[in-house]
C-alpha cells in the first residue's frame, strides 16, 4: 500500500501549486481519495488513472476538505464515462452534504462509527473525533498493512481507537506549542509527536497552518519525536 500527499495545507494555503487537506492511498491495481481539499484533483489525475477510483473520504465538512468534491466529478463525468464513485462522508444534515448528495458523479453513503467496510482492496472503518463540527478518522488496510488517518481533531477524539495497531498515521497537527491553547480546533505538533511515540508508530503531521515555514514545523518534530516528520506535497510513502 502506498499513500501520498496531494494537499498538506489548512483552513487556504498560500503560495503557487499548494493545495489543503488530500491523500492518496494505492495498491497496486486500485486507489481512494482522503479528503479533496483545494486544488487537490489536478495532483491526483497527476498520479492516477481515474477508472482505479474505488471510494473517497470527506473527513468533515470543512471547505479546506471537500472543496475539489466538484472539480472530481468533472473529472469523473468525462474520464470514467459517467460511472459514478462511492463517496463516504458523515451526513450532518448541512447544506453542503445535502449539496455533494445531489452530485451525480457520486453514490453517496452516509458513514457509521463501529462498523467495517469494503471496497475492493480497501478494508476501513470510522473514528469519531473532536472538531467544531461532526468530524470522522478512517482506518484503511490493503495487503496486510494498515494506516490511520485522523482528519482534523483535538486530543478528545477517539484517537487512541483510530490509531492502535496501524503501521502509519497522517495527523493534524495545525499549531506549534507556543500558539497552541485548549480550546483550539486542531492537535499541536507536540500532540502529535506524543501520540507516535505512546504507540511507536511512524507518523506523518500534515494540516499545516498557512502561518509557518517548514523549518519551524521540522524544528519542532525533531524536538519531541525521532519518529514522526512533516508531511510534503507529493512525498510517496511506501506502507
């Protein structure tokens, strides 16, 4: 199983060819799509055929999440010849959902926690986690490995559920610890170098804040984690 980084930015991203929130995830024959931030579709038919499409994933209803949701169903429409493509998102009765539900380009399933589900290679499952709004993680396997995805979320989700036994972990990781406070949205860097070192799990921190270098960002990793690194948009990690 392969995952790359298609957007690693969050809530807009600011600089030429950025992108926000949006991961690929590959076997050798199939793929899915986790979260379709902004500008993320054109990276993706960069690095796929779109017939290999199997599912994609809408973590939450966060425009920096689900922006490309209507440029892929173009893409779907004039690529795959119509066929439409299982989209799993949790239905928050919002304008938004209701709106991606009414795209013809997807067969909409509304996602449930405590349940398993399969498409094609793909094994998963759904974490609540904790966001202003309702906000799911997702636990992929293919071909005997398994990564965790928590979209966004603090500390007070079901993260230790979502993360326990996998083989990787993209995280949200949206603020250094000197602009990190409780009632913040999203998991500091720190937070999340301590959930890869409690379950000694190579980790990727991504939903990066608009605000900060790299450099800021590796520093601090380096600072609380020998296994976790930053994520970089169009870094292929073989599982």
């Amino acid at each position: 199983m392969k995952f790359t980084v298609l957007g690693k930015y969050g809530p807009f991203a600011i600089g030429a060819g950025k992108s926000t929130s949006s991961y690929l995830v590959e076997t050798s024959a199939q793929s899915c799509v986790l979260d379709l931030g902004s500008g993320s579709v054109c990276k993706l038919l960069e690095k796929m055929s779109i017939d290999k499409l199997k599912f994609v994933f809408l973590s939450h209803m966060h425009f920096d999440h689900v922006s490309d949701f209507g440029v892929l169903s173009y893409a779907i429409n004039f690529l795959n010849k119509g066929k439409k493509v299982n989209l799993y998102a949790y239905d928050d009765g919002s304008d938004l959902f209701n709106l991606i539900k009414s795209n013809s380009a997807f067969n909409v399933i509304p996602l449930e926690v405590n349940k398993t589900y399969t498409e094609g290679d793909f094994t998963f499952s759904f974490y609540k986690m904790a966001h202003p709004v309702i906000s799911h993680g997702i636990k992929i396997s293919a071909g005997g490995k398994t990564l965790a995805y928590t979209g966004d979320t603090t500390v007070l989700g079901d993260i230790d559920n979502l993360v326990n036994g996998v083989d990787f972990l993209v995280a949200d990781g949206c603020f250094l610890q000197k602009d990190y406070q409780e009632n913040k949205p999203h998991m500091s860097i720190k937070q999340v170098c301590e959930i890869a070192e409690k379950f000694g799990v190579k980790t990727v921190v991504s939903h990066i804040s608009y605000n900060y270098d790299d450099k800021e960002v590796i520093a601090e990793i380096n600072e609380f984690s020998s296994l976790t690194s930053i994520a970089i948009e169009g870094e292929t990690y073989t599982l």
